[in-house]
C-alpha cells in the first residue's frame, strides 16, 4: 500500500513551515512523526495535496520547566516524553502514559503534538491532557494563541486549530495533588484503548467514551461533595455517549470506565 | 540517506515508503513488508540507532539520515552480530519472516536497555509479531545476546 500522490515539502524553520501550510491552503498537511497520517494515507482515507515535513525542526523537540509550568515542545516523540527525568519527577503521568502508546518503535516516531492535533478518541495522550489542565500553544500566520485543552478537541478527529496553524507547545501546570493513575483496557499489545482513564488528583479523564476525550464530569462533581472514591467511579459513565465497534458494545464500555475509573482513583490515592 | 554506512542517493517519487527505498532502489532485500499498516514489525530498522517501522517512514522524511538493516549488522569480515549469533544458537526463528524485524527491535532495546529482564524483552519486542515461535525461544535469544554483548564489553 502506498499513498496517493503528493507534494513533499521539508520546513526549515516554524515560520517557514506556517508560510508553507498559507500557501498549500486546505489540502496542505504538516507531516510530524507520520504515525497517525502515514497510515491513514496509505489507506486512503486522507489524501493531503501537500505533505509540509515539520520532523526534522529539533527547536520543536524539548520538555523544560518555564515559569511555573512545564513547557513540551509539540516535536517531542513519545520516547523522549517517557524517558524525560523532569517529567518522571514533575508530570509522571504524562511520562508514564506516553510510554503505554504502541510500540517501542512508535514511540521513536510518534509525537506528542502528532497524537493531540490527530483527535482521535481512542488515543491515550488527549485523555491525559485534559486531565492535567494543560494549554496548548498554536502559531499561525496571524500569531501565536494558547488553546485550552477543555475546548481543543472538537469532535472526531477534529480539533480547535484553523487551518494553517501549528500547535508548537503544550504547556502543562504543575498538579495541586501529586496522586496519579493511567489505566489503559486493552486485549492485546498495541491495541488502542477500548477504554482507558487518566486521573490526576481529583481530575479524571476518559479514553474511547465518546467522539472526544472527555473529563469525567459525574466523578469529578461527586469527589468534590465528598463522595469516596468508590462511589465516586460510579458516576464514570455519566453524561458519556461511547462509540460501539467490533471490540466492544455500549454497555461494555460503560462498565469498563466505572472499573478502570475505580481502579485508577484507588492507585492515585495510594500515590497521593 | 546513508544506509549501513554507505551513501545512497536516488531521485525517487515523494510517495515512496522508506521500506521500498532500501528493497528496490538500494537492494537491500532483509527488510520484509509484512502487515503494512505499522502493526507487525517485520519492516523494522534503525533510523540514527533507534528502531522504527519502514512501511511508516517516507525516503524523503530520512534524506541525510543513518538507516541501518539487518545486512549492516555483521562486519566486514563476516562475523555475526552478537544478537544474529544468539537468534541462531538459540533457534529463536522457524520461518524467518519476522527475522530481521526481531533482531532489529532487539539491537534497538539493547541498546536503550542493555540487561533486560524477561519481562522487559517481551514489552520491548511488543512491537513484532511472530506467527510461528510462540516468542519463547525469541525471548531466551535476546536475553542470551544480552549476557553475551556485556560479556564482550567486559573483556
């Protein structure tokens, strides 16, 4: 399988790279690791005009600490976040989760920007963004604005970024409570998440419950009244519209996010 | 690109995977497509010392970069990589298609882990598919070519 004909071209700079994306207008796409476009390409399910090649601009790969937050840059693979020893120590959630995406392999291509600006809801790092509170950074040719995470995903596969823009860094508070969880449900290695849940302190974020990740609103409201943990997962289907597919039914799901909501808030007060 | 440290340099399509490269334009035949959709690491290289999936890399996403295969492990001379050695000492392969794919991920995960635990080679070979082995040979394999890597090294 190889994908439709394209233009490839390779950006020097960020600037070039969004003066590039003006000029491809709707049918240009920014290229970062591949992972997520590479393969939808070569099933033809996205023909792009124009690939602009952003992977090589190494001014976009850095994790460091910025003012009270920690600043990703959107270049950084999922290697290089699971491995960061600022974010092992500040943000292990973050560490720990982008080293349950796929495969070793994966993680030496795939970026932490490809996966939020790709949307899917079964991706892993949404869920955990959300559950962190972060921000994200876009430039475009009319600037640089700052997106938060509770309204850049859209829909399916869709995201707050106009066209042209370039989500350059994720920029993520430090947590008020230490005590984190990823669950991730899968039946095989390198599957997607059927469900999975990302709790950080009383932030609770949900994997594949919908068209989007989403926070877990009904465990959240009953955590904050007090509710124990326990009860509080029950809530984790709330308000919650999960897809159905040849994995898993509507009801599965639902019951697979109050076990792994449960679990998840269990392991982070045990950490907290 | 420079491929097991040759130059090769070649005018190809901008749509040409990084797998069709070393297969047709370099004749590098050891890395097999296999699943195509980034699932069965048979594809598996070393893009600058790491491991990654050929059919999901562009050529051109690794213009003036290091790419080696399973043909650039052995040295000049002919003797095997010591994970080559331990694949055949410890018969971690029956038909041989997920092969170069395995030795790669594993030269890979030495690199990045030079004494894993059992465990740490099976999560870190998650990303090849073996239809024929059951893994258990493909794992004692690693873990023999671990203790023989440190053993070289030490001496």
């Amino acid at each position: 399988m190889i994908p439709a004909p394209f233009t490839y071209q390779r950006a020097g700079s960020v600037d070039e790279a969004i003066s590039l994306a003006a000029q491809g207008g709707d049918d240009a796409k920014f290229l970062a690791g591949g992972h997520s476009l590479l393969p939808l390409m070569k099933l033809r399910l996205s023909v792009p005009e124009a690939l602009i090649d952003i992977g090589p601009l190494r001014e976009l790969s850095y994790v460091r600490e910025d003012d009270g937050h920690i600043a990703v840059g959107a270049l950084t693979c999922h290697h290089d976040v699971a491995n960061s020893a600022l974010l092992g120590s500040e943000l292990p959630l973050l560490a720990y989760a982008a080293g349950q995406v796929g495969d070793p392999q994966i993680r030496h291509r795939g970026t932490i920007g490809g996966s939020l600006v790709h949307a899917d809801p079964a991706g892993d790092l949404p869920a955990v963004i959300l559950a962190l509170d972060a921000a994200l950074v876009a430039r475009g040719p009319s600037g640089q604005r700052e997106i938060a995470a509770g309204e850049f995903f859209q829909g399916l596969f869709e995201t707050a970024l106009e066209p042209g823009e370039l989500l350059t860094e994720i920029r993520i508070p430090k947590p008020a409570q230490a005590g984190w969880s990823f669950q991730k449900f899968t039946k095989r290695a390198i599957d997607w998440a059927i469900v999975g849940a990302a709790v950080q302190g009383d932030r609770v974020a949900l994997v594949h419950m919908g068209s989007t990740p989403l926070r877990a609103s009904g465990v959240e409201r009953a955590l904050a009244e007090g509710a124990a943990p326990a009860d509080a997962a029950a809530h984790a289907s709330d308000g919650t519209s999960p897809p159905e597919d040849i994995n898993a039914d509507r009801g599965y799901r639902e019951h697979l996010a109050r076990v792994l909501v449960r679990r998840g808030l269990a392991e982070a007060r045990s950490r907290a | 690109m420079t491929v097991n440290g040759t130059t090769v340099e070649a005018e190809v399509p901008d749509r040409t995977l990084l797998v069709h490269f070393l297969r047709d334009v370099a004749g590098l035949t050891a890395t097999n497509v296999g699943c195509d959709t980034t699932s069965c690491g048979a594809c598996t290289v070393l893009l600058d010392g790491q491991s990654v999936k050929s059919c999901t890399v562009l050529a051109a996403q690794v213009d003036g970069r290091q790419v080696t295969t399973l043909e650039g492990l052995a040295d000049g001379d002919g003797e095997m990589h010591p994970v080559q050695r331990a694949f055949r000492a410890e018969h971690g392969l029956q038909c041989g298609f997920c092969t170069p794919g395995m030795v790669m991920a594993t030269v890979s995960l030495l690199a990045e882990n030079p004494r894993p635990t059992e465990e740490q080679v099976r999560t870190g070979l998650e990303g090849n598919l073996c239809r024929c082995t059951g893994y258990h040979n493909i794992v004692r394999a690693v873990l023999a070519a671990a203790a023989d890597t440190e053993g070289q090294a030490s001496r």
